[in-house]
C-alpha cells in the first residue's frame, strides 16, 4: 500500500467536513436560523458533529498506522494529535453553550435549570457528560504548563484515559444527534467512522505491537558503560532481518521487569540495524532511563516500533551534514553508518559538554577515518577547547564552506536544535533540506 502524506489526510479531513456539513444542511440545518434559539441551537448541532470529527482524527492521528507514520513522522503525527485535541476540546464548549442556550430560549428555562433537563430527560447525557470531563482532564493535563510540572508516567496514565472520551459520547451521538434521525446514509456515515478508528486503534496500537513481541522475542543481550550515566545496550532476538527499519528511527521500548513493564519510553537506534541486533545508547536522564543502564542481560524487551522518518534515504544531495548534539548523537551516529557517500562529502559536528561526557565518540572518530569523511567535536565545557557557539552563521560557514549545497540532519536536546536550527537558517539552508525528529509528548 502506497504511503499516505500529510496532503492526503488534509484533503481528507477537508472533504468529511464538507460531507458532514452538506448533511446537517440535508437534514434542515439552515431552516432553523429563522429565530433566535435556533441559531444556538444550529450552533450546537455543527459544532458537535465537527467536535466528534476532530476526536474521531485525534485518536487516528496517534493509532500508528504504519503507512501514515512512514510517511509523515510520528512527531508531526504527535503534533497535530495536540491541535486536533485543542479545536475538539473548544468545540465541544461551544457546542454546550449553544445547545444549552438555545433551548433554554426556546422553552423559557434558565440555562442551569436547562442543563438538570439535559441530564435528567434527555438519553445517555450522563455518560456524553462524563465523557466531556475525562477529555477536559486529559487536555488540561496536557498543556504545557502541566506536562512540564508532570512526570511522563503520571502524564501517561492521565491520557490513558482519553479513550473513555471517544467511546461515552458514541451513545449520545446515536440516541439524540442530529444526524442519526431518520438517515440511514448518515447513520451509517457515523458508525464506519468510529468502527474504522477503533479498529486502527485495536490493531495497530495493540495487536501489533503484542504480534511482534511474540514473534521476535526480544532479550538484552550486551550492556556496556558508555560514560558514567550513559551505556550501550544490544538487544537481539528472532527474525529481526523482517523488520523494515533503517538507521534513525526509534523504538519505544517496554523492559519486561516487575516495576518497569507497563511504561514504554523512546530509544533511537545507535548503530544501522544489521539484520540480527539492535543497538540503543540510553542515557540516565530519569529513573526509567537510570533503570535500564542496570539491567541484566537476558531480560526480555517489548519493542514497539520502528517510528521515525528521518533517515539516510531523506538525503537528496551527493554531500550531507550531521549534527548532534548530546544524546542526540545516537540517531545521527546510526545514519552516519547507513550513509554510502564518497569520501569527504559528510561532514559530523558533535556538540558536546566535555569529553568524558560524550557516548560514542571514539566509533564516530573510526568511522570517519575508515571512510574518509571529518568529524569535528565541539566541547561547551572542556577546559581549554571551550567552542562558545559553533551553530553561528559565520562559524557554520568556516567550517562547512558548502553548506549551502548539503543536506543537513539535526539531533539533539531543544537548545541545541533550537540554535542550530537558527544559524542554519541564517547561513542559507533551506528548510526543506533540514531533517529532525522531535522527541516530545
């Protein structure tokens, strides 16, 4: 199945918005806006229909649908999973102003004593209500402000629990929404809708991922001290020559022990797959990542994955630069193996803190020798090599003259690619031809 792009999924929503519009007007829609009520109400009926559009796509968005994911990235997929929660959750309270409102008007109650007749006469109006507060909870909890306060793990379970928002409101939806009335086409609209997205869910979060464990049989097989919180672990397991993965990508890894098995955290790749191991460089930056330096060989790993469309195959142009920063070295140093380029024309630039505290510095140093390309280390902290900032545009330019004609992949915590992505810019290289994967939830 060819992959489907980001166009395609806007040009899909786009056309089942209009399809959903044109059937609310089909069913009299418009014949309301003749009084004041029915403008509130008329506001209620689309925005509910647009709201269960936007969680319908919310949870499509992060089901991992392997064609969509290839071809767009799970970090964009995450990052419109967000905006696509945001218009629902605003759409949602409009389409409780208006309802409320507008039949409030229209029988002569006030708006709270309205509500108690929503809740008390109207069918399934408990469970869409209960499904509303979970979804509220879920999106306050996943603002900024409280995703940085939270831990992952809390966040975690929190969202969890969105679920619950797509499958209470279903009832509401059939027994009282506007389109289900006497409409078979639009019934049947509605129902394909969930029943598809549910079963992307089921299949591709669930069914997959515990097909692939059962089948690949994943164990620690190699641990092995990088720097003091940094190490290297190999997993190996059964018929791992069937995955499609390349240099790059991630996996989120679940390490089968008593206390760690239900959490899954994302791991790059640091070395090209080969067919029969996988290799992570993880860096103790929590517990769970503090956890995993210390595991013993044997344990068993659930490996979910491969995400990620940054890659070796993005590179369009004969010369390439790569830049890491930190951990983010891991990705950048599995691409640099998987890049068949004549010698000289890939560049590295590895920013780091000092060099005691930089993971697979001396492979890159190997690799770079064997196959003819530069390496440049650049320390914020070592004493007497200090490079204040190495991603200003006079200073990327001294050192790559061409940077110009490159392809550039970039890795690394936000202020490192938060600076280079500005130098970068301000050196002249295009944004299309600068490749990143974002790690954030």
């Amino acid at each position: 199945m060819s992959p489907i792009g980001r166009y395609e999924l806007l040009l899909g929503t786009a056309l089942l918005t209009l399809a959903t519009t044109a059937m609310w007007i089909r069913h009299g829609g418009l014949d309301q806006f003749d009084r004041v009520d029915g403008w509130f109400i008329g506001l209620g009926q689309l925005t509910s229909l647009y709201a269960t559009l936007a969680l319908l796509a919310t949870m499509l968005l992060v089901a991992r649908v392997p064609w969509i994911e290839r071809a767009i990235g799970l970090d964009l997929l995450n990052h419109w999973h967000r905006w696509a929660a945001i218009v629902a959750t605003v759409l949602i309270g409009l389409h409780l102003v208006g309802s409320t409102l507008g039949y409030a008007i229209d029988a002569e109650t006030g708006v709270v004593a309205q509500f108690g007749i929503f809740l008390t006469d109207w069918p399934d109006m408990i469970t869409a209500t209960v499904g509303t507060v979970v979804f509220l909870l879920v999106g306050l909890t996943s603002a900024r402000f409280a995703r940085r306060m939270a831990r992952y793990e809390i966040w975690w379970l929190v969202h969890l629990t969105g679920y619950i928002a797509l499958v209470l409101p279903y009832f509401h939806e059939t027994s009282t929404g506007f389109d289900f009335f006497d409409d078979a086409v639009a019934r049947a609209f509605w129902i394909t809708m969930h029943v598809a997205v549910g079963v992307a869910l089921v299949a591709f979060r669930l069914g997959m991922p515990v097909a692939r464990a059962l089948r690949h049989r994943l164990r620690i097989d190699e641990v092995r001290m990088e720097t003091d919180d940094t190490a290297t672990i190999t997993v190996r397991g059964h018929d791992l020559d069937r995955l499609r993965v390349a240099g790059g990508q991630f996996f989120l890894l679940r390490f089968l022990t008593g206390d760690r098995w239900w959490k899954a955290h994302p791991y790059s790749l640091s070395a090209a797959p080969d067919g029969e191991s996988l290799r992570f460089t993880i860096k103790a930056l929590g517990d769970d990542s503090a956890a995993a330096l210390r595991l013993p060989v044997g344990t068993r790993i659930v490996a979910e994955g491969p995400y990620g469309h940054v890659s070796a195959a993005l590179a369009t142009r004969e010369k390439v630069v790569l830049i890491g920063g930190g951990i983010g070295i891991t990705p950048i140093r599995a691409i640099f193996e998987d890049l068949h380029r004549p010698p000289g024309t890939v560049e590295v630039l590895y920013r780091t803190r000092r060099r005691d505290e930089a993971p697979l510095l001396d492979e890159l140093r190997e690799l770079a020798d064997v196959r003819g390309h530069r390496l440049v280390v650049s320390y914020s902290r070592e004493p007497g090599e200090e490079d204040p900032d190495p991603f200003a545009p006079d200073r990327l330019l001294e050192r790559f003259p061409d940077l110009g004609e490159r392809d550039v992949f970039l890795c690394g915590p936000p202020g490192v690619i938060a600076g280079a992505l500005d130098g970068l810019y301000e050196a002249g290289v295009p944004a299309r031809r600068i490749h990143r994967e974002r790690f954030v939830y």
